[in-house]
C-alpha cells in the first residue's frame, strides 16, 4: 500500500464526497447569498478556518450549512457578511470597518485602562445604529 493522504482528509473534507455547496443546497433548497459565500468559503478553505474567521465553533458552521441552526442566524448572517462578504459600517469611533469587526467589537469587555477602548464600549451601547441587541452576535 502506498504513503500518502487519506481520503476525504483535504482542507475542506466534509465527512463525505458531496461538498459543502452541496450539502447546504440539499438542506436550505435555494441558498441565500451569504449562505451560499459560507458554503463556498468552507469547500475552499476547510470548515474549521472559516470557523476561527468568523469567531465560532466548526459546529455551527456545520449546523448553519445544514439549515439546522436554531440560534441568532441574524447574528451569523451578519458575520458572514462582514468577514466574508466585505460588508462595511460606519463606526463611530473607528470609521469604516466591517461589519466582523464591528459585532466583535460590540462583544469586547468595559476596559477602564485604554480611553480608546472606553469609547468604542460607550459608543457601542450608546445610540450606535450598528448595534446589536444585548446578546446578540
């Protein structure tokens, strides 16, 4: 037998020799955009990269792609949008960002020690027309 690679172990293995693209088509049936960007993204780059990208787990992204999510989908869309999608907001600290950032930095802790920070916490909680709803994504 010789050396090498197993099957189904490349970047964006899935368990099976379907896609990713194909796996959310047979799940949702018409794929929104951003879904369909999420699937694309996973078959080129590995379930677990995009993952890390978008600050989840490789089970939600898993769960999403398979149209079995029953969390904020609002919330992921939205990263999606941002990390992969180059969706972009006006901050009212930082200026134009994505909109990644932007719910990352909506999730960042008071921190007293940085002005900077201080502010961007403030902004974020203080009439931001970006902001999420306390909890969300």
């Amino acid at each position: 037998m010789k050396p090498g690679p197993k099957s189904g172990t490349g970047a964006a293995s899935n368990g099976d020799n379907r896609t990713f693209i194909d796996k959310a088509t047979a799940a949702w049936g018409e794929l929104p955009d951003w879904v369909a960007e999420l699937a694309q993204a996973t078959d080129q780059f590995g379930q677990k990269k995009v993952a890390e990208l978008l600050g989840y787990s490789s089970t939600l992204v898993s769960q999403v792609l398979n149209a079995k999510y029953g969390g904020d989908m609002l919330g992921v869309e939205q990263r999606v949008r941002g990390a992969l999608m180059g969706l972009m907001v006006e901050c009212p600290v930082l200026g134009d960002i994505d909109r990644n950032r932007c719910l990352q930095e909506q999730q960042e802790p008071f921190r007293a020690t940085s002005a900077f920070r201080a502010q961007i916490y403030h902004a974020c909680r203080n009439g931001c027309p970006n902001a999420r709803p306390k909890g969300g994504n």
